[in-house]
C-alpha cells in the first residue's frame, strides 16, 4: 500500500490539494470557521509541501498564517506579534 500511495501521481494531488489550500484558504471570524481549524488546515498544507521536499522556511509560514487572517478583530494583535 505504501508504494501505491507514494506514487508520482498521488504526490502530484496532494501537492495539488495544497495548492488548493494556499490560494483558498482564509480566516474571516469564528463564524465561518473556527482559527484552530485554520491553524490545522495549514499545518496540514505544510506538512504536504513538507514530504514532497518543498518545505516553506519558518518565516515564509509565519507571513502566510498573518496573510491568511482576514478579520479587522486581529489587527491589533498580529501588528503586535509582527514586531
């Protein structure tokens, strides 16, 4: 089963499914999603770029988490955790 899903063509979907999730993915309020389903989703995307040897540096993680929060609620906070 290993070798199934190690497959060229798996990895290329997965990458895909990543993708899908970079452009995608936002946080507006705990309403439309909840942030630690956020946070989830993009540890899922990271750990996918991860094992097809296409990993983000830390920072590059940390810009597109802040990028990805798209509520006015936060702003104060993320400015604060920025510097």
């Amino acid at each position: 089963m290993r070798s199934h899903f190690a497959g060229e063509g798996n990895a290329s979907i997965t990458v895909a499914d990543a993708d899908r999730l970079k452009e995608f993915l936002y946080y507006k309020n705990e309403r439309s999603m909840a942030f630690e389903s956020l946070l989830t989703q993009l540890q899922t995307m990271f750990n996918i770029y991860k094992d097809q040897g296409e990993e983000d540096p830390e920072g590059q993680k940390i810009r597109i988490l802040y990028k990805k929060i798209q509520t006015n609620d936060l702003d104060g906070v993320i400015q604060l955790l920025k510097t």
